[in-house]
C-alpha cells in the first residue's frame, strides 16, 4: 500500500469512529430484557450500532467503539492510549483480548435468532506484535466460522489501518435458549 492510501483508510476510519460516537453520545449503560425481546441478535447489535440501545460502559472504560455490523461480522475501533500501556511502554494484552473478545462475541451475536442467546466458554489469543502509541488505530474484525443450536465459533484479527496485523483470535460460545422474564 502506499502512503497515501494508508492515508485514505486512516482519514475513513477516523470518519467511522467520529460518526459511531456521535450516535451514541450520552448512551452509556445495558439494553433490558424489555427492549431486547422479539429481536434477532442482528437487530440488537444494528440498534446498539444506531444509537438505539445504550453503549456498554466498557467501550468508554477501554476506548473501543462498535463501528459495523452486518450478519455473522461485527467490528470495533479503539485507540490505544497511556492508559493502556504495561510496563513495557506497549499496550497492555488485555486490551487486545477486550477487543477481539468483543468482535468475535458480538460477530456470534449478530447470528442469534429470536430467542436464543450465547456466552463465550473460551477465547485464543495469539499477539503478534506490539502496539506503540504510534499506532493511531486498530480495528478487531470478526467473523462467524459456525453458528449451531448449541456452540458457536468465531475468528477475528486486530488489524491496523496499513494492515499490520497485531492479533488473531478464535473463540467458541455456548448457544442457549433465552429463559422468560419472570
């Protein structure tokens, strides 16, 4: 890629993220059991996208925002930051995982039909470089790899905006039934 493409995707990414924000500016919090009701996992995760249901507090606790979705692929944005540093100076591997955790849970949310709901029994993390504050941007990436009545799987990448990729992940979720509201 050249410099100016590089360029491109940063300048687009940074729209995408000002614009997620933008939607979700004071929506901090859990949707209820109420709101989610009669909706796939694709239509939560577009209204949580839209500004709809409120923004998890741990998007603004770790600065990683929900950029896109569509059925079986959700992406997330974050920025590292000083606060995220380890010892080291690099940004600190929970971080990654938080992301990647994120993008290939909610790419398995995305996936659920009416009902039907999941939680994760075990992520892989592999980090494969680290993250400097000169990294402006990474986006974790995840995709559905196998949605069944009872385990799901996902895979995702933490990629930056020039492609270096900095993480890869695998998970698989437990599917299960949405118990009534009582």
């Amino acid at each position: 890629m050249t410099v100016e493409e590089t360029q491109e995707i940063l300048k687009r990414w940074q729209d995408d993220e000002a614009a997620a924000r933008q939607r979700l500016v004071g929506t901090r919090g859990v949707a209820t059991r109420d709101q989610m009701a009669g909706l796939t996992g694709l239509q939560q995760m577009e209204k949580l996208l839209q500004g709809e249901f409120p923004a998890s507090p741990i998007s603004e606790t770790m600065d990683f925002a929900l950029v896109h979705v569509e059925f079986g692929r959700a992406v997330f944005q974050g920025k590292p930051s000083s606060k995220l540093l380890n010892p080291l100076g690099t940004v600190h591997g929970g971080w990654y995982a938080t992301l990647l955790d994120s993008a290939v849970g909610c790419a398995v949310h995305t996936a659920m039909p009416v009902g039907r709901a999941y939680t994760t029994l075990e992520l892989k993390l592999n980090i494969v470089r680290s993250i400097s504050l000169k990294v402006p941007l990474v986006r974790a990436e995840g995709y559905t790899v196998h949605v069944g009545k009872q385990v799901a799987t996902a895979e995702g990448r933490l990629v930056g905006h020039d492609g270096t990729l900095y993480a890869h992940a695998s998970t698989t979720c437990l599917v299960f039934e949405v118990p009534p509201a009582k």
